[in-house]
C-alpha cells in the first residue's frame, strides 16, 4: 500500500461514520467518472472491419498465453502509470 492510501485509511478511521459514508459516496462518485471517461474514450476509437494478418492471431495468442500466465495489469495498474 502506498504512502498516500495508508494516510487516506488514517483519516477515513478518524472521521464520525456519517462523514465516512461521505467520504464512500464521493470515492464512488469519483470511480464512477473515471469509468465513465474510459468508456468515453473507447466509444470514439473508429471500429476498423479488416481482415486480421497472421501477424494480429500471433499477437492475440500470445496475449491469451499473457492472460493466462497472469502477466495482465489491472485497469487500475494502467490508469496509475499513465496517470489518469
């Protein structure tokens, strides 16, 4: 856990539980917009009808082998390194 989580948890505890429940609402409103801004973004990504090279199906399989591995990020890990 980072440094700014374990402070966060730190004051959550120190609050009365009526503003804690605040506190949950608006760390629920905040998840709710970033979701909603991903979902924005890929909405305007083009859609591309091609046909896919021997090239794409390596990659897809190698991305399924990656997947299966465990070697995945969170959408969470991703948004934090590209800082979003």
């Amino acid at each position: 856990m980072s440094a700014a989580e374990d402070k966060l948890i730190d004051i959550i505890r120190s609050l009365p539980e009526k503003e804690q429940e605040e506190v949950l609402d608006f760390a629920n409103y905040l998840k709710q917009k970033k979701d909603k801004q991903s979902r924005d973004f890929i909405s305007k990504i083009p859609e591309v009808e091609e046909e896919l090279t021997e090239e794409d199906l390596k990659a897809i399989e190698q991305a399924r082998e990656d997947v299966k591995a465990g070697r995945v990020y969170s959408a969470e890990e991703v948004y934090k390194r590209l800082g979003i």
